[in-house]
C-alpha cells in the first residue's frame, strides 16, 4: 500500500493522553514536521515539541514512538503521537497530518494492513476486535487466546488431514489407471469420517463461545403494574428506570448491560401489554410485542398479590413456544404459605407453570439471585469456564459447518466408488472453507465487510 493513512487511537473525548496513529510510507516524514527536531530512533518513546507544520505555533508537548516497516503492527512505518487528550489538540494533530499528505483511515484499516503484510490472519484480526468488544473477563481471556493463533493452530492438523487425503486422490487421478483398492478406499472413507468428526466438535463449541462473546437479551414483559421497572432497576443495581404506581408509566424500551456468572445480558425493560387507546403507549406496546419475539428469553412477570386473571392466561399463552421464566413477583405481600400452595398445589391456576415459576420480590431482593440462575440454567453456562477451544464467531462457526458437510459428502462419494474428480469437488471446496476463517482465500468484499466492523484507530 503506498498511501499513509492517519487516526486517532484513542476514544473520542477528553482524557489524560490521546494518541494519534500514522502508517505508511510517509509516517516518519509527516511526524517530523510536527517536532522541533527532526528524526526518530526505531521503538524508542522520545518527548517533542509538537508545532503547526505550517504556522510554527506550539500545539503541544507529546511522546512520539516510531516503529520502521516490519517491526510495526501493521508491517509498515508507524509512528504514534501521544500528547495531552484535548479534543482540539488531536484535531489539529489529524488536520494538519492531512494538510501533510496522510488521509483519514477507513474502519479496521490498521489491522487490515497488519493481515495484508502477513503480520497476522483474519481470525487473530478479528480477536482484536474480540477484545476491545469484549464485555466481561471470560470473553477478553478467549479475545486474547483467539489473538494468539489458537484458531489456526487447532485447525491446522485437521487442514494437513485433509491436504493429506487430497494429495492421495490427485495423485490416483494422475498416475493410477485402475480404481483404487478396496482397503485404501476404505481407509479414505475413516479419514474423511474423523475429520468431519473433529469439524464437528469444534463447531459443537460454538453454544458456549456464543454466550461468551454476545451473551443474552433477555425481556422483561407483564401488565402495567406488576413490577417490571422495579425489577429491571434491581437486577441492575441502580434506579434506571422510573417506577411509579401509575399504570403505563413505561412507555418505550430501556436497555441495559449487566453479567451474571461473567455472562453479559442485555436487560429490556418494556411497556406493559394492555389494550389502550392512548397512542404513544399502544406504540409500546407492539413494541413490546416484537421484543418479545428477538429476545432469547423472556421473564413473564405476574403479581402474586393478585389472582391470575384471563388476560395473565393470554399473555402466557402468547408465549408458548418461546424460551421463558416467570418471575411471580410481590411476594412480600403475601404469607409463604399462600405462595407454596399457588406454586405446588395441584389444583392452582399456576400448577402448569410450576417449573417455570421463581417467586420474587423486586422490593426487598428476595429471590432474586434465584432468578438470575434460572436466567442462564437453559443455556448451558457451565462450559462458559472451560479454557478450552471455543468458537466465538458466528462466521466462523458457519465455515467450519460448510467444510464438515462437504467432507460428509465426499465421504459418501467414496464409498459409492465414485471417480476422484467428483470426490475431491467437494474436498477442495472444504480446504477453501479452512482458508476463510485464516484470511487466506477470503475475498475483497469480504475482507472489506469483516473489516467496517471495527473502530477507526484499529
């Protein structure tokens, strides 16, 4: 790439120190007009004078480090200005970079350059971006596993498997008039079986890596009234949301993160489901509905105060067929012996629901930790520890599921005793699968869709 490109590294706004990033050819060359003396030594921090390239007028002092062409992150000349992090200090920093020649860097164009020039693969670029993401420990602990190569180093003896199978076929496909023998063809065929085999237990890891990197949206939904904004703001551990005893008072969604057992849930408090006529509430409403249907699991709130109404019935019946727990709320209302019998009798109106009940009060906290085990008891958080290899990344998740069935498939094709042209379509189409999720077949549409991803600065 002949072009330099310039950012900031750092995250818009005031802060102690900033730090503006150029890469290219002319990286030295344009950070030298900014100093009072020219030249810089390779990977050494040096504190300078920084003034307008054009005007002379002081900008600033900062720490200037530069890093020359292999050595660098990106595999290029890279010089870093880190100066005080004044927004208008910055900016005169980047302006005047450009006056200079540099342009403005596109979304992950550093690390688009690093994979370029063979500093890294697409999987360990995309850990980068893994871990500036990452919104608990576990899931930067994996970031950085993923940073290191683990991916490529996990997959690379079941890719030389494969390169080892194809390499016998072409060379019967070349030098061997006969059919192959029956035993070699057969041994083949377990070769192809272990290997689909192996694709399928990494992809098999995907559930847990999922839940790592994305974690949960989980849904609070109910009647005005039952608690909702009272139980979003406990689980939060902060007064988020406005609770009144008017009914509707939520009129739109609120999100919010938080973690249970280092998992993230993205926590939806929304309107309360009831007929109106009021048109910025019915508004919530349907929005409140749709919700309900994205969400991975939804809390069903009812009053335990209160008998089970038809419209309670309605609600629960709306969401049969969707992952859910209801939090029978308000139990500091009612005597404990009132709520076991709602709970266990077999006569209750709730007997139905007995599994998916936990009883709770939003006011005094009492059953809450209850609630958030069963947040996360349907999706198998116990393998959210392991240190094992975990696939994060949906798109990788989806190759490695493509090259599984396209070896199952040549794999049939063998013992149909079909001609090795045919068999190996399918194991070449494997092969290019491996090489997507390393960066080393990936297209430019590709590259650039991957890459619009990350922050500017990366």
């Amino acid at each position: 790439m002949t072009d330099t490109i310039v950012a900031l590294a750092t995250p818009l706004g005031r802060s102690g120190i900033g730090t503006v990033r150029l890469s290219g050819p002319d990286a030295a060359r344009i950070a030298e007009r900014f100093c009072d003396s020219p030249g810089f030594e390779p990977r050494r921090a040096t504190l300078v004078k920084l003034s307008d390239p054009e005007i002379g007028e002081a900008i600033d002092e900062a720490v200037v480090t530069f890093y020359r062409g292999l050595n660098s992150f990106t595999g290029e000349d890279v010089v870093e200005i880190s100066c005080h992090g004044s927004p208008v200090v910055l900016r005169q920093v980047i302006d005047g970079s450009l006056r200079l020649g540099a342009r403005m860097a596109d979304p992950g164009e550093f690390s688009l350059r690093a994979l370029a020039n063979g500093k890294m693969n697409l999987a360990e670029a995309e850990a980068i971006r893994d871990l500036i993401d990452a919104q608990t420990a576990t899931a930067a602990r994996q970031a950085v596993r993923q940073m290191r190569g683990e991916i490529s180093q996990t997959l690379s003896p079941v890719k030389d498997e494969l390169l080892d199978v194809i390499v016998v076929l072409e060379s019967a496909l070349e030098f061997v008039e006969d059919d192959l023998p029956d035993v070699q063809t057969a041994a083949l065929s377990e070769r192809l079986r272990r290997i689909a085999d192996e694709l399928d237990r990494f992809a098999a890891t995907f559930k847990a890596g999922h839940l790592i990197r994305e974690g949960l949206r989980v849904a609070i939904i109910g009647h005005p009234n039952v608690g909702k904004s009272s139980l979003f703001n406990a689980l939060l551990g902060s007064e988020r949301a406005i609770v009144t005893d008017i009914a509707g008072t939520t009129r739109d969604q609120l999100h919010e993160r938080f973690t249970i057992n280092d998992i993230p849930i993205s926590l939806i408090d929304t309107a309360g489901l009831r007929e109106t006529t009021d048109v910025v509430e019915s508004i919530g409403v349907e929005r409140s509905r749709a919700t309900m249907a994205d969400a991975d699991l939804v809390i069903l709130m009812l009053d335990a105060s209160v008998q089970t109404s038809d419209e309670d019935r309605q609600l629960i019946e709306s969401i049969t067929g969707l992952n859910y727990i209801v939090a029978l709320n308000k139990i500091d209302k009612v005597p404990s012996s009132d709520i076991d019998r709602m709970v266990a009798a077999e006569n209750s109106s709730l007997a139905f629901l007995r599994d998916k009940i936990v009883p709770i009060s939003a006011k005094t906290g009492e059953g809450l930790e209850d609630l958030k085990a069963a947040i996360i008891e349907p999706f198998s958080p116990g393998d959210v520890d392991s240190t094992g290899f975990l696939i994060t990344d949906a798109r990788h998740h989806d190759l490695l599921l493509r090259a599984r069935d396209e070896v199952l498939g040549s794999q049939r094709l063998i013992e149909e005793r079909a001609s090795e042209e045919i068999i190996l379509v399918g194991l070449h189409n494997a092969l290019r699968y491996f090489g997507e999720i390393t960066g080393e077949t990936t297209t430019e549409d590709m590259l650039t869709r991957i890459f619009s991803t990350f922050c500017i600065g990366k």
